[in-house]
C-alpha cells in the first residue's frame, strides 16, 4: 500500500514538472533562456527553445528511422550472404530431418541384423547432420556386424578424440583387443575406461577377470570394493570374492617366501570367508607354523561344519603328524561329531578305523553309502574292508572292479563351463571365468560305452564265487587302461 503511494505521488510529481518545463520554455521573456541561433552554411537560423525543443524531437525521431532502414539493408546483405534467415533455417531443418530419419532407420537396422543397410544409413545421416559423435557409434556398431573390425577400430579411435563420446571408443576397443586375445592392452583400457565411468558395471566385471587372470590381485580387490561402492554386488557376494582374491594374493606371497606376510594374507583370506576351504586349510597350516594349534583347529572345525572336505581332514592330521592310529581316532572326534551325517565324515571315519586295522567298525562308519550313494572312494574303502576282514579275491575284485565303473564323487568343477579341475583355482583354466569352482559332483558326461558298463557281470559282484569269475586281474588292468582312453572332450582328469 506505502509502495502504490510513493509510485503515485512520484508519477504526480514528474508531471508537475513537465507542466513547468513546457510553461517555462513557451515564456518568450525569460530572461534566463532566450532565442537559440544556429548558423548551417552561412545562412542564419533563430529558434525559440520551444522550437529547439521540436526540433530536437524530430531529430531523434529521424535518427531511428535511419537505423532502422540501416539494419533492415545489412539483413537483406546477410540473406544475400547466405547466413542464417528463416529461409537457411528452413533448409536446415529439412536436412537435419532427413539426417534423424536415417539415423533411426539405421538403429532399427542394426537391431534387425542388416549389418549392411545399417553402414548405409549411418553415412546417409553424417551427410546430413554432421554429427560424428552420433552417426560414428552406429557406423561402428554396423562395421562389426558386417565383420569389418579395421574399419569399427577405426571409427572407435575416432570416438576416443570426443570427451562425450570417449568412454565408448574406449570400451569398444577393448572388447575389439579381448576378442583377439591381447589380454595386456585390453587390461589397459578397462582400465581407462574404469577411470572414465566407475560406475559400469560391464566394465568393472571384465577389469576385475582381467585383473584376476593376470595375477593383480591387489588391483583387482580395489575393483572389487568398487562393485561394492557403487552398488553393482551384493555385500555377502563381495565379502566371499574378496576372500577368493586374498587367498590368492597369500599364495602368491608364499610364492615370494615371504613367510610373514604369507600368514597374514592366509588368515585375512580365512577371517573373510572362513568356509572357503583353501582359505581355511592355508591358514590353519600357518597357525600350525607358529605353534598354535589350538587356532588351526578351530579354523578347520567352523569349515568342516559349513562343508567337509578330504583336504580339511588333511590339514586337520597335519596338527598331531606322529600320533598313533588309536590316538587320531579319538583326536579326531572334533571333526567327526560336526556335520555327523555327512558322507566324507563317514568315509574319514572309515579310513581312519582301516588305518587302526579295525574293519568291523570301519564298515560300520560307513554305513549303506556303496548302496545309497556309491561312488570311486566308497567302494574302494569296500574293497579295503573287504580284505581286512579276510574276505576272498573275488569280493575284493568285485569291488574294485565296481569302483572302475562308478563315478568319481566330489570335485572341484567350474559351474560355467563344467571343467574338472585337480585342485582348486581363483580362475578357470578353461573358461577364465572368476570364482566358479565348487565342490560338487561333475555331470556324467554321454560317452559312447566302452563296454567297462559289464565289467561288475564278467568279473563278478562282492558275493560271487570263483567259479563265477571269468576274467582275471589281468583283464580288470586293461580295462583300466580303455577307461583312461575313452576319456574325451579335453577336460582334466578327475581325481580319485
């Protein structure tokens, strides 16, 4: 309200003024302002200042119309010139429209497979819209459909010179370099391309392999927190990968007989992911070295109880070397009352009463396993009881002749490509592929028979007697070796 009424009587005030000045300037008499004489090529002119005042007006009145008729004549110069005019910008935009038009037509190439009419389109739209950061990535995308990698690379180092358009050059060479086998230079740019975008997931995955193949694993632990950062990996999936590369790291540094450094990267590993059984088995070994077994125990019963395995039961002896076959038995106990029920706790228990020559409680331990779940190790330990309790040839042949036949049990096997692998690895020897062993039975391969399927028939089961008995031992040994040589597909041999 103050405000309207200040504007108001501001208003009121400029035209008092102007009343005055316009009153003043019509006063012929005043003695302060008289007649305004100007002289314009010799010739004399007397104004009165109101008539100055006219004059003035018209003046500047002249003088906008003159610019006017000014900007107007350079407008009509520039559309002569050919800069822009409603006209240019008509034309402009008539071929940006047929450059977008030929850009979609080539995306929708692209995705229909014409690698060909894709090319086309993407050279129809440069032509039309000039914009290489657009047209480049569908020619290179179309270059590599058609199989033409020289020109995709080429049009990718184009990429790269662009700051917007940098990460997709990068990332386009690289997968040019992993498809050729150059895991160096692709390593270097995943990892530019990492620095460009961190948060790429496909990136981050092909640096941390990269990393993992070519032993970083330093870097590749760096790699990995990042997944975990950016929210591109699950924490309890982080915290076991780590673990995979720490143990990793440990073997490299026993590698380097840095004795130190080699406990400590092997306890890290286990406090990470204390069911890895490397993990767990490495670091035990290394409590052992320095006199603490009561550590390597612990370590080796929290893994037995997640997932029992031979070379835990193997650290797990490696704690009391010397002792005699009664005393491991009951040292033993520690392991054997965790996951009781488990089949390698009842094949340790096993072994270890055949080692103390007890054969009725080492089949006992055992149980019905070579009916419910037989495999290689069970029927062999059958075969073993089976002699220790005096049994004749032809039972222990049988068995073993079983154990030919039968599968191989729990390996550590790649879930990508299903490779069997005789020890455990970070990395798969086949595939590459990065935390994919487990242990766990290999798929029965289909084989062509061999005909070792009626060897258990020829030779005789656990109850046959001599007289049944058609081949001898000499058979079951070459038979041994057609199973060896039946074995195809260039995987790695199970272990027994």
């Amino acid at each position: 309200m103050l405000l309207s009424l200040v504007r108001i009587l501001l208003f009121l005030g400029i035209l008092l003024l102007l009343a005055l000045g316009g009153t003043y300037l019509m006063d012929g008499n005043s003695l302060l302002i008289g007649n305004i004489t100007a002289v314009v090529a010799g010739v004399e002119y007397t104004f009165t200042p109101i008539q100055a005042v006219l004059f003035l007006m018209v003046l500047v009145v002249v003088i906008w119309v003159f610019l006017k008729l000014l900007s107007l004549l350079v407008a009509v110069l520039r559309f002569i010139n050919g800069d822009e005019t409603a006209f240019s910008r008509y034309f402009v935009r008539n071929r940006e429209r047929k450059g977008y038009q030929a850009l979609s037509e080539g995306l929708l190439a692209l995705a229909s497979g014409e690698g060909q009419i894709a090319m086309q389109k993407a050279t129809k739209a440069e032509k039309f819209l000039n914009k290489p950061e657009l047209t480049n990535v569908l020619a290179a995308q179309a270059a590599e459909m058609t199989g033409d990698r020289t020109k995709a690379e080429t049009v990718y180092k184009a990429l790269v010179q662009e700051p917007s358009t940098r990460f997709v050059g990068v990332r386009g060479l690289m997968k040019q370099k992993l498809a050729d086998g150059q895991t160096d230079l692709a390593l270097k740019l995943a990892e530019k391309a990492f620095a460009i975008k961190p948060k790429h997931e496909e990136t981050q995955d092909v640096l941390l392999q990269l990393q993992a193949q070519t032993g970083d694993w330093e870097g590749a632990r760096k790699t990995l927190g990042a997944k975990l950062k950016h929210g591109t990996l699950p924490r309890d999936v982080h915290k076991r990968r780590d673990a995979v590369l720490a143990l990793s790291q440990a073997q490299g540094v026993f590698d380097q007989d840095n004795d130190i450094a080699a406990r400590e990267a092997a306890i890290e590993a286990n406090r990470l992911s204390p069911d890895l059984v490397p993990a767990a088995v490495m670091a035990a070994r290394e409590y052992v070295k320095e006199a603490k077994p009561k550590y390597a125990v612990r370590v080796l019963k929290k893994a037995w109880s997640v997932q029992p395995h031979p070379d835990l039961a193997a650290a797990f002896s490696e704690i009391e070397p010397n002792e005699d076959p009664a005393a491991r038995i009951k040292r033993f106990a520690q392991l054997t009352k965790v996951n009781s029920d488990h089949r390698e706790t009842k094949m340790l228990l096993a072994e270890l009463h055949l080692a103390n020559e007890d054969f009725p409680q080492a089949r006992r331990a055992l149980g019905d396993l070579y009916e419910t779940d037989p495999d290689a190790r069970v029927l062999t330990l059958m075969a073993a009881i089976e002699r220790g309790e005096g049994g004749d040839d032809a039972a222990v042949r049988g068995w073993l002749t079983k154990a030919l036949v039968a599968k191989r049990g729990p390996q550590w096997v790649c879930d990508k490509c299903n490779t069997v692998h005789a020890d455990w690895a970070p990395v798969c020897s086949n595939c590459s592929a990065f935390d994919t062993l487990t242990w766990r039975e290999p798929p029965q391969a289909e084989t062509a028979q061999s005909g070792l399927e009626m060897l258990p028939l020829l030779v005789g089961g656990p109850d046959a007697s001599e007289n049944e008995l058609t081949v001898d031992s000499d058979s079951i040994e070459e038979a041994e070796i057609i199973d060896e040589n039946s074995q195809t597909d260039g995987q790695e041999k199970p272990a027994s």
